[in-house]
C-alpha cells in the first residue's frame, strides 16, 4: 500500500474496532508481523502508543519512532497455538510442556533482570475443550509462584513508558 492507503486503512480499522467495543485502539499487531515502511510512522502520527510486531526479546523496550517514544511491546511464534497446534501438530499435552519450560526459564530469569512471557491463544483454537484444560493447567502453574504478574498488552505498555528501567532503542526510521 501506498503511504496514503495505509493511513487510511488503519483510520478505518481503529474506527471499526472502537464503534464496535467503545474504546479508542492504543496498541498494533500487523497480520504475520508484515508491516510496511510506514507502518510504524503512520501508528506514532495516528496516536498508537506500542506494537507488538517484535521478536526480538522477552522484554518490553521502548524504541524512538518520528523521535518519539514507541513502546514495543514483543510478540512470540515459539508459543503461538496457531504456530505449534496446527502447524506443526503439537499435541495439546506437548503445547502445555512447552509453555511451562520456557516460563520456567524465564521466571529464573527474572530474578536478576525483567522478563515478560507472551503466549499467543487464538479462540478457534485454544477455545477448545481440550486446550481449556491445557489454559486452565498452565494459569494454574504460573499463579502459584510468587511474583508472577498477568497484565494486558496496553498494561505492559503503560507500565513500560513510565519505568525508568526501560531498555530505549535508537530510532528505527
């Protein structure tokens, strides 16, 4: 798309979206992560305050976008249901192993740097009877050690933008 088409397109997506729940969109997911040059420009000029189109890290980071901050709020494939469950058939036992060894790693981690762990569950799939059993297991796990913390993308971006010890990256335009 041109410069112009995408404005438009992302005006009218945030339109969409908020006539539909009442609340205005702060944060951005391109589908597969296919963002285009402008993307990043045109979602800091149209009021965005982070995107999740990052693999890079398993820590929240704040890059410098039209010299602003951008909170970048990371994205994950390794525990992607649509990635595991169907594309690579994962059983839902092997997908609950999976997601309980990478938060174990990343919760010893933690203990000497900050670490967020993003799951990506998709309704036509983690909705499924077996894979709530798989959910309810995993939520289960995680909740009993201490310090653990669930909170929502634009929650983690909020905290982020006002977290001194926030890893800041130069500008990516």
């Amino acid at each position: 798309m041109s410069r112009e088409e995408e404005k438009q397109f992302l005006i009218q997506a945030a339109s969409m979206v908020e006539e539909v729940t009442g609340q205005r969109l702060i944060g951005y997911n391109c589908n597969w992560l296919r963002r285009g040059p402008n993307t990043l420009s045109l979602l800091q000029e149209l009021g965005y305050v982070y995107h999740i189109d990052d693999l890079s890290r398993d820590e929240p980071f704040i890059e410098q976008v039209n010299g602003k901050d951008f909170v970048v709020v990371p994205y994950t494939l390794r525990n992607n249901d649509i990635l595991l469950i169907e594309g690579r058939n994962y059983s839902p036992t092997q997908f609950l192993e999976q997601i309980k060894l990478d938060f174990d790693q990343l919760y010893e981690e933690a203990c000497t740097r900050r670490r967020m762990m993003s799951v990506s569950a998709h309704d036509r799939i983690s909705g499924s009877p077996q894979m709530v059993r798989v959910w309810d297991e995993f939520l289960r796990y995680a909740k009993s050690r201490p310090g653990v913390a669930f909170m929502r993308k634009d929650e983690i971006a909020r905290y982020i933008q006002n977290s001194p010890l926030t890893p800041r990256e130069a500008e990516t335009l």
